[in-house]
C-alpha cells in the first residue's frame, strides 16, 4: 500500500490545506478546470495506485457544480487505481429535503447520496447533517462528526453567566439539548410555522421553556439567509434576554445574510470553516474544525 494522499476540490482547498499539515497527509496534484460550455473537467497529475485517497469538497454554492466536480474526482481517483476513495463532506448540501413533506417531492438527500457512492465512493466522513437519518441513505461506511464541542469549548471560554440554549425550532431539540449538556445549561424551544409554499421563510410562534438568564445561545446546523435565527434573536431579546449569541456549523450566508445579520440584534455569530466564505461582519468568529477532521483521519490510515 502506497501513502495516502488528500486532494481538494474547489469549495474549500483552504481547509484541506489545515487538514494536510494536521494530519502530515500531503497534499496531492489535481488540476480542476471549466469548458467553454461550463462542464467541469478534472485531471488527477498525481501517482494514486494502491494508494488510500482522501477528497475533500463540500456541497456549497455553486452546490450543483461543486456536487459533480467531487463525484467527477471520485471516479478520477478510482479509474487511476486508487485503493479506496474517500469522500470528506464538511457540509451535505441538499440535506434539507431527507424525507417528504408533501406529495409529488423527491427525497432529495438520498438522490444526492446515491450519486456521490455510485461515483467510486467507498467512505464518507461528514459533519453536522440537517438530519441525523441522512447516514443511512450511504450504502457505504460513514463516520459522523459533529463540531459541538469545539464550538462549546468556545464558548466557555465567554464566562457566561447563567447561560440558556435555544432550539430555533422543533427538528433542532435534539442538537440542543445535547450542547446544553455541554454547557450545562437550561434549554428552551420556538416552535414556529414556516410557510412550504415560500422558500425560506418561517413564522415564530411561541417560546417553550422557561426564559430564564442574561444571555440566549442559539444553536442550529446551518445559517442559509439568516431569516430563522434574526426573527428568534428579536423574539427572545422581547422577552428580556440581554445578549444572545449564534453558534452554527455550517454558514452558507445566502443572498444578503451577512448584511442582515450585521444590522440584526444578535450580539455575537460563531460558525466553524466547513464552509469557505469571505466574512465581513465582526460579528462573525470562525472556528476551525481542521483539527476534528485531522484526527479522524489519523485513525484511518
């Protein structure tokens, strides 16, 4: 068996460049271009025969090209002879939409699941999925990370005071009664409505759980155009909360969110790297889960 090799698609090569140093896996060749007519063309430059391959690319904007470019180094990786090929999602994109909700829609997490396997997949590492059951629509081994202790670790470095974890609805109650526990911390829940007939908007309905604390730790999986957590931030300082702070693993920031957010009454916004982006806010602080990653990868060569 040759020496593993980790490879970056486009999304974030800076992340793959962290993980390559932590881990002491270099870094291998892959040259990544465009046609005239917008098909991605991938050539792998680097020797992979018999050799454990590592991808990393995660399904952010554009999702749909970044989606194809790994599955297209996927089968580049196998069809060079590559011993195993594993694929390292930082962020699933399509994750959103794992069951049905209505009539005459597709699953659409197992449909992008399927695709990435049939490509030459034999493991998927992923972090922080929308859906804890979106695991098992990969018919092949998953490790499944989460980035709620690095970011609770953050956060305790804060010296909060009687801190509360909120849940910005009801599908995300698990994930915070889990990083309450981190914290050690009381949680509460919004319950809201949000309207299947217009994408990306919600109506906040009510608070369960005692408010109760001077500062509101709002903890969710992804901050796509900020809507949700900016109308519970409001919600929660009406009720009295002084400071309410954002942790979020993945920060597509969509359309204008990081203005929305600046101008918003959320004090503080902590995400992690899984997702390459130019941040311009202050409110924003990033943390890193290039050692999370590193040390998976450590225990599988």
């Amino acid at each position: 068996m040759n020496p593993p090799k980790i490879f970056a698609g486009s999304s974030n090569p800076k992340l793959t460049a962290q993980i390559s140093k932590l881990s002491k896996i270099p870094l291998g060749e892959i040259d990544l271009g465009i046609f005239a007519d917008g098909e991605i063309d991938v050539w792998v430059k680097d020797e992979v025969n018999n050799t454990n391959a590592f991808v990393l690319q995660s399904c952010s904007p554009p999702v749909n090209d970044h989606i194809i470019e790994l599955a297209l180094i996927a089968d580049a990786l196998r069809r060079a002879g590559a011993h195993r090929v594993n694929a390292i999602i930082p962020y699933f994109g399509y994750s959103r939409k794992e069951k049905q909700t209505r009539k005459g829609e597709p699953i659409s997490a197992k449909v992008i699941a399927d695709l990435i396997v049939t490509s030459g997949i034999n493991k998927v590492i992923c972090l922080d999925l929308h859906a804890d059951a979106i695991v098992g629509f990969f018919n092949v081994p998953v490790i499944y990370l989460t980035a709620q202790e690095i970011l609770a670790s953050r956060l305790k470095k804060e010296r909060l005071t009687s801190p509360l974890v909120v849940a910005p609805d009801v599908g995300g109650v698990k994930r915070a009664r889990n990083f309450a526990t981190l914290l050690s911390a009381p949680m509460a829940v919004i319950e809201k409505r949000r309207q299947t007939e217009v994408r990306d908007t919600m109506e906040v309905l009510t608070i369960s759980g005692e408010v109760v604390g001077d500062t509101a730790i709002i903890i969710d999986d992804v901050i796509s155009t900020g809507s949700t957590i900016i109308e519970s931030a409001a919600i929660l300082k009406k009720q009295g909360v002084k400071k309410v702070i954002v942790c979020a693993t993945h920060a597509i920031l969509a359309q204008n969110a990081q203005d929305r957010l600046q101008s918003s009454v959320i004090d503080k916004i902590f995400i992690t790297d899984s997702i390459e982006k130019n941040i311009k806010s202050k409110k924003f602080e990033i943390v890193s889960i290039a050692s999370l990653i590193a040390d998976c990868l450590s225990e599988e060569i």
